[in-house]
C-alpha cells in the first residue's frame, strides 16, 4: 500500500463490478477467545503508527475492565495491559476518540452506567493513556449510554454530547474551552428535558456546514433532530418523518447512500426482548426526509447496534446491524447495496456470524490491505448467560480498487471530525460521486475508522477530491492513483478552479470589482439541486452566504446577492451540483 502526505491546493482544470467478497473469522488471538460482556467497539490508530487499533468497551453490572488491542502491523491484534484505559473495573458503555486537545493523537472519553463515573484519557503520545479525573463529569455519578465528538461552533476545537437513560436524567453537551475544561452548555429541550436516550451523532445532515445533533430514544419516545443554527444555539426539527419516529430506537447510521451527494438515515430499534423494524430515511436535498419501504426495514430484529461501510468496493455503501438482547432471533444482518440506495440480505459472506447478544459494531482495514474488515462486540443476552468472546471478521476482498483518505486539521479539529470528503470517479463508464463524513460515533457504541474509505470498482483514477473542512475550508485535488492511503492536510486556498468533465460549469461574477452588490451568472448545471457558497480570501465560508437551488431546464441560473457588509478583499464563489463543482474568484472593494 502507499501513503502520500499532501498538502492542498487549488488546481485549474477543465468492468464488471459487485464483485462478492467474503470474510474470514479470526479464530485464535486474545479477541477471539477471552470472554466478556462488551459494548462499544472502536477502531482507532492510538499510536500513530498506520495501523487501526481496537479498543471495546465491556459493561456488566459488577464491572469489567476494558480492552485495547495494538496492532502489531502483522496482522495480530495484542491486549494492551498496565494502562488505565484497561484497568478501571467500571460497568462501562460507549466510546468516542478524537484529538480533543490538538496534540496530534486520539484522546478517549468512555461512559459507564450503574451510577459510576465517566472516564476521560488523554493520550500520552504513545498509545499510553493517562486518566483525567476532574475533566468532563469524571466526578459525577453516571447512567450514560454514549457519547460523540464534535466541533459545533466551528473553533477548531472538538466538544462532546453525551446520552443519558435513567430516569429523570438528561443528556449534556459540553464545550471545549482548549485548556483541558470543558464549559456546560444548555440547548432547550437537548439538555433540559429528561428521556431515555440511547445513540447521538453529530452530523451536516442540510449541508450548511455546522453540525447538526441527532439522538435516538427509546420506549416509544420520539427521536430528536436538532439543527445548528451557526450562532451557538439549536433548533429542533418539529416535522416530518424523522421527527415524529416513536419506537424503541438504539442505534442510528447516516450515509450517502444513493450517492446523491446528502447524508441519509438508517434507525436501528429493539423492544426490550422483542423484535421491532429498523427503519430507512431518504435525504432529499433540501432538509427534509423520505420514509423508505425496504426489506431491512420489515426483517424484524432487536437491534442495537449498526454501521455503514463500503465492504465490497463497489462504489457504494452497505450496511451491519448488529442484534442482541432478544427471545428469538440473535443473528446479525448484513446488507448490500445496489448503488440505488436498495439493499438486500447477503446470507453468506459473513459466515460464522455468532448467535449471540450483539451491541455494537464498526468497520476498519486493521491488516491494511484496502479492504473493510468487521468487529462486533459480543454481549450477555441474560443475567447469569454465560459472556462471550468478541468478533473480528478479516475481509477477503476482490478484485475492486479502492482510496483511503485520512485527514489531518490545521485551522479545523487536528481529527477532522465533521468534514466532508467527496470523490468523484468514472466506474463503470459512470461519473460516480461519493461522499463519506468523518465521524466519532457512527453508530450506537460503534466507531468507524477516522480514515476515510472509498471503494472504486473498476475506476483506475480519482477525477476530483473535494474536502469540505469544519472551519469551512474548501480544498481541491485531481488526479489520484487508486489503491493508496492519502494523508492530507488542511490548507488556504489560492488561484481559481473548475471542472471540466461530463458536466462543465462555468461561473461569471459581475461586476467585478463590486462594491457589494454582486451578479453570479452560472451555466452548465443539469436539473436539480446544487449550493452555492461564498468563501473568503482562506477559503472559509462566510456566514449566512450559503445558498441552495433548484435549477430549471435552461441550466442556466443567476443569482443576486448584497456583500456590502463584508471588509475589502479576493473572495471565492463556490458552487456544488450533484456532479460536479466549480470555483470562481472575485474581488471587494
């Protein structure tokens, strides 16, 4: 495999696939065979040498101590032992990792439930970890479920939402003060109201580039979406499908997975011992959601645990639910997508799924070969049940390519959490456009790798890469080789691009110089959406200058705006379809 470190700039420039892959459990090694009560399962480079670590969480009332396997580059993944992340003995339950004090490493926040305190561990560096008592509600007692992750107000630094689902507890957002504290914030309703809440994600779900939150509940309460207003504060979603969903629901997926450019929504339910429907949402483009009718949504199942992933590189992502506390039915569900957004059961490639409690699940290439592999933590499906061993699943792959991207912030959060990362390639004579945000929870008590995972079928180059920073840095790279890990760092922008491809855009911005008032004639896009936003001389967004339309059948659209209230300067109109993208630069005066 190789890996480049690059950093950006703006560049000027005009098969058979669904190849079934197969995976192979891991049968010998401490995963395998050491038995416990887990929950959270993590995949995580903690000691940045390229290769995705393990960590899982375990949670039996009496205690347990967590696990941390280091990957030896070898295919081997070694129990950690002697650190503090391994050695608190609390009833532990979800994870998150993110460089939370921008030293370059992933640093840990564990949640634990029975009245215990939660846990943050700074990392030394190393991989080592060091416990932080005061930090966080390490002085509290806790009856958390999970927590992520995730920079909302855009100041470079990660803060963090945690879920609670004892009675008459609420769930909390903190944010990230830079120097080890964490200040208490209040959202109405988010923080002040009490429910029992199981999984949150933070997530771009409009596009606007703030991260929105969104927290499942259980006992037939009403699941809630919360948009970021971009000022601090939250707005809940009080209509449409998404918000008046009401079962008992765990886990919760966003993915692209029509590869439509906007992130849809898998929900993940279980009664208490009895099987309920996951269910399906389609993103439109414009903030609002689509019920789907699938048959992953009547297959039943109690459902804790899910995670979207591109397993078979071909170009689109398929999904693993994970079932556990259940009367009747304990064997785990693996989708594939059709690249639609349709998805059907594989009953084969998984074999040797146990039929045991699942919690949860997360998809990372931990032998470093370009193809996704699968860890499942295992639970105790009743008191007294006797503990399982864990899963790890070893992909076997095809004959796919594939592109790893992972990103490294300098103005944004060092983990780039909250970025987008779009690529566009030609597989199967096909201009494909994917997207895939990176994510400190991906789903309940599960995490993804933080390196971004491309499958491309039977493209033999990346076209275009397009990374849309937290800080709202827009940075551009053509002309990639597949099958590589690409590192790339956070850079301003400089000079004008555009895309000449099956679809050109070509953007005139008149006058120019304008003192304020600014003409943007764009031709070139087909019908449907696209955005339109204005960055500044560093390639941030503006605020408020994001725009999104609907263009007609002539593919040509103007748009007038008023930038008077903006200092003198070079700014930047960039405008996104769902094929293709251009930049053009215009001057203040």
């Amino acid at each position: 495999m190789n890996k480049f470190i690059l950093p950006f700039c703006i560049l000027a420039f005009s098969v058979t696939i669904n190849a079934q892959v197969s995976f192979t459990k891991v049968t010998n090694g401490a995963i395998a065979t050491t038995l416990s009560d887990s929950r959270s399962v993590n995949f995580v480079d903690v000691n940045l040498d390229g290769w995705e670590d393990l960590f899982i969480s375990n949670g039996p009332e009496d205690g347990q101590n967590n696990f941390l396997y280091i990957n030896n580059g070898n295919g081997q993944l070694l129990p950690l032992a002697d650190d503090p992340i391994v050695q608190d003995f609390s009833p532990s339950d979800g994870a998150t990792f993110a460089d939370a004090d921008n030293d370059g490493d992933l640093d840990a926040f564990v949640v634990t439930w029975h009245g215990h305190i939660n846990y943050y561990y700074q990392n030394n560096g190393d991989g080592s970890f060091t416990h932080l008592e005061d930090v966080l509600t390490g002085n509290s007692e806790s009856y958390s479920e999970t927590a992520s992750w995730g920079d909302y107000d855009q100041d470079g630094l990660v803060d963090i939402v945690l879920t609670n689902s004892y009675i008459n507890l609420k769930n909390e957002l903190y944010r990230n003060a830079g120097d080890q504290t964490f200040e208490s914030i209040t959202i109405e309703e988010l923080t002040t109201n009490s429910r029992t809440s199981r999984s949150v994600n933070w997530v771009d779900y409009n596009g606007d580039g703030h991260m929105d939150i969104f927290v499942t509940n259980e006992s037939n309460q009403k699941n809630e979406l919360y948009t970021n207003n971009g000022d601090g504060n939250f707005t809940k979603v009080e209509t449409g499908p998404v918000a008046s969903s009401a079962r008992g629901s765990m886990s919760s997926s966003w993915s692209d997975i029509d590869n439509d450019g906007d992130l849809d929504l898998l929900i993940a339910n279980a009664g208490y011992f009895q099987e309920q429907n996951n269910q399906l949402f389609i993103n439109m483009g414009n903030g609002t959601f689509q019920s789907a009718d699938a048959p992953l949504t009547t297959d039943g199942g109690c459902s804790y645990g899910s995670a979207f992933a591109d397993i078979d590189n071909d170009g689109d992502e398929d999904l693993l639910i994970a079932n556990g506390y259940c009367n009747s039915n304990l064997q785990d569900y693996l989708y594939i997508n059709d690249g639609q957004g349709n998805f059907s059961r594989d009953m084969t490639s998984l074999e040797g799924l146990p039929e045991a409690c699942s919690f949860g699940c997360a998809w990372g290439d931990y032998n470093n070969d370009g193809f996704l592999d699968l860890a499942i933590a295992q639970c105790s499906n009743n008191t007294g049940s006797i503990q399982p061993p864990n899963s790890l699943f070893r992909n076997s792959g095809n004959t796919n390519n594939w592109l790893k991207i992972r990103l490294e912030g300098n103005v944004s959060n060092r983990s780039a959490i909250g970025a987008i990362i779009r690529t566009k390639a030609l597989i199967q004579n096909e201009w494909t456009w994917q997207m895939r945000q990176i994510s400190a929870q991906s789903g309940y008590c599960g995490q993804n790798s933080l390196i971004a995972h491309f499958g491309l079928a039977d493209a033999t180059q990346v076209d275009s890469i397009i990374v849309e920073w937290p800080s709202g840095i827009t940075n551009v790279l053509t002309a990639q080789d597949v099958n590589q890990e690409l590192h790339l760092q956070e850079n301003p922008i400089s000079g004008t691009s555009s895309v000449t491809a099956e679809e050109k855009i070509h953007i005139q911005c008149t006058p120019n110089p304008s003192n304020g008032p600014l003409n943007i004639t764009i031709n070139g896009i087909k019908d449907g959406f696209f955005k339109l936003i204005i960055l500044d001389s560093l390639g941030r967004r503006i605020p408020n200058n994001s725009h999104t339309f609907n263009t007609s059948s002539t593919h040509h659209t103007d748009v007038n705006i008023n930038l008077n209230e903006l200092p003198v300067g070079q700014y930047y109109v960039y405008v996104q379809s769902s094929t293709s993208f251009a930049i053009a630069s215009f001057q203040l005066h």
